[in-house]
C-alpha cells in the first residue's frame, strides 16, 4: 500500500508539471499574425440536424476580414429545417454552395463521409473543417493561415473555448480541458516523433490542402469513430507538422446544450483520451479515488495535503487558460469528478453492448 500510495502521487506530480508547461507556454493563436498574400481557404462544414447553428457560423464568415475563401456545406440528410437555412442564406451569400450527401457507403462513418464529399469539392490552398456550431472572430481565418503558414503545418487543430451555460453542462463540459490539458503538453504535439503525443479537435481542423490530397485522411481513417485523433496519430506516425492549440476570445463553440447531451456525447469516445484503452480510463478513476486515502494513511499527511495544494493549482490554471471561472470550477470539482466516473461507465457499457448511437446513426463502438 505504500508503494501504491507513492506511484500514485508521483503520477499526480507529473499531470501538476504538463499542465504547468501548458499554463506557462499559453498554447494560444497570437495576436499578431502577417500574411503577405492571401491564399484561397475552402471552408468546408458539414452539418446533420444544425438548423440552430448554421445561420450563426455564416454569419461570422460573412463578417470575416480574410477575403480570398469559397464556403461548402455538406447537408448529412438532415431532417430538421438545415437545408432551408442553406436555401434563404445562399440569396445573400454568394460565396457559399452546398450539396446533400450520398447515401453512406458501408464502412464509413457519417461525419468522415461528409467531410470526404466536402474536400473532394474544395479549390483552396488551404482546407478549413468547421463544425456548425462555432463561433469565430472577423480576424480568426487570418490569423490561423498566417500560423500555419508561418509554422509550415500541415494541420493545425484547435479546441474552441466552450460556452457552458446550464449546469448540466458545468458539470460535464469541464472535463475535456481538464483532462487534455493535464495529459497532454500541447507544444509538444509539434514535435514530428511520438505518436503519443497527439491531439486534435474535429471542430476546427485546418489542413494544407495539397498534404490532404495526396493522404485522403478521412477516406484513408473512413472508419474512425474518432477521427480528429486518429487522423493527428496518423499525421505524427508520417513525421508531418502539426500543431494543436486552445482557442481564447478567437473561436468558441457550445458543444452541448445540456447534461443529457453531454453525456451521451462524451461517453461515445472518453476512451480516446486514454489512447484509445478502456483500461487506461478505469484506472484513471480508481487514481482519482484512492490517491487521497492511500497517501494519508499509509504514506504521509503532509503528502496527502500537498497532493491537495496541486489539485487545487491544477484546477485554478487549467480553467484560467480554458477561459471558464476558476471558483466556479473548484466548488463543482467533486461533483465533476463523480459525473466522469457515470461517462466512463457509460463508456464502458457502450463497449459491452457493442453499438452506439449519435445523431441519428448507429455506430460499432
């Protein structure tokens, strides 16, 4: 039990030191971004069901200060009002086409078929995948092409700040930075070795265009349930460039609109925060229990408070840089930590049962 209660605290010191490193090198889009000239940037979304969203997004492009860009939505046999939206905005909005999807062929997931049909239509220098419910700044689209640019990427992901309003959400949305950013040094993803160290975000993803052509990721990954990080594993298994970064006032997105939702969304991949091992994921949760209890009784209390003391930093910073209230976030913790242990049960029941279902689809999980 000693033993035990040492290995876990060492493993609590190090999740401390990544998300300091992440706290300290403010993983974010600079402010100041150049572009000498401005190549063309094929926005591709697609969208089931986002009659909510979608006038939101085009209305951010439209007011988008980068001027060389067409726009394509692929409408995923929507059954909700998505296709009017389309239909009423496209009057207005000449840079904007659409198509509905062909039937999904087998073997492929929904939202990787999309995004195939999406890309095969795209003219641009650079491919801008967006989720329909983002939300962007006018200098957003500059700055991130002058970044990639700059950087000479051949994907650049971002993870949106979160707009959390029900508590629900509070309880649920948290959780994606707090693992991300505790796991994962997100400059090291640029580092071309190291598949491990990989990560991205399937609601905005901008790649080189002529990279994304010739390696078709998501006709290459058309299975993938999660293909944001398996097309980033697959990227840094070929040595190419990518970066990863958080999104601050530049683009934000509301994932969920409440608890329900949230759970079933989160409990569809958690384990893929875990690479992909459920195992991983269970023994993250028993860590997270046992870690106070094995320490103060069978190592030392004065360990025990200072696993508390970086607790409480590790929460403080990552919601700092998450953009989200810090004291809001520690007096939930608990309640956080309690709802992750329900997704990952969920998870794992979704695993038993071998099968899940997300927007209409239903899916081998």
């Amino acid at each position: 039990m000693i033993w035990a209660g040492y290995i876990l605290f060492a493993m609590l010191a190090l999740r401390f030191l990544v998300v300091v490193a992440n706290f300290l090198t403010r993983p974010f889009l600079p402010k100041k971004q150049y572009l000498e000239d401005e190549p063309l940037v094929s926005l591709l979304i697609p969208a089931r069901n986002e009659e909510k969203n979608l006038s939101n997004i085009l209305v951010d492009l439209e007011k988008s200060d980068y001027s060389n860009f067409e726009v394509i939505v692929c409408n995923d046999h929507s059954t909700d009002g998505t296709r009017k939206v389309l239909d009423e905005s496209q009057q207005h909005f000449s840079r904007l086409s659409f198509f509905d999807n062909d039937d999904l062929p087998e073997g492929w997931k929904g939202k990787n078929f999309a995004c195939y049909q999406l890309a095969c239509r795209a003219k641009g220098r650079y491919m801008l995948f967006l989720d329909a419910d983002v939300r962007f700044s006018p200098g957003f689209i500059s700055r991130a092409v002058a970044y990639a640019e700059k950087n000479r990427l051949h994907l650049l992901s971002m993870f949106p700040r979160q707009e959390i309003i029900s508590r629900g959400e509070w309880l649920t949305v948290p959780l994606m930075n707090w693992i991300l950013l505790s796991f994962l040094p997100l400059r090291l993803v640029r580092l071309k070795w190291f598949s491990s160290l990989s990560a991205a975000n399937g609601q905005m993803m901008l790649f080189n265009a002529e990279s994304y052509r010739k390696h078709t990721w998501h006709e290459r990954l058309k299975d993938a349930m999660v293909e944001d990080i398996s097309i980033a594993r697959a990227m840094k298994n070929k040595h190419l460039p990518i970066a990863v970064l958080l999104g601050s006032n530049d683009i934000s997105c509301r994932m969920y609109s409440g608890f329900g939702e949230a759970i079933h969304g989160f409990s569809r991949n958690v384990h893929q925060y875990f690479g992909g091992n459920r195992m991983w994921l269970t023994f993250y949760n028993l860590a997270a229990w046992l870690r106070l209890p094995l320490v103060l009784f069978f190592v030392s209390p004065t360990l025990a408070f200072a696993g508390l003391l970086m607790v409480f930093l590790m929460k403080w910073m990552v919601s700092a840089i998450s953009y989200q209230p810090v004291i809001k976030n520690l007096a939930l913790h608990i309640n956080q930590m309690v709802v992750f242990l329900f997704i990952s049960y969920q998870n794992i029941l979704n695993s038993i049962k071998g099968k899940v279902e997300w927007k209409g689809r239903t899916y081998i999980s």
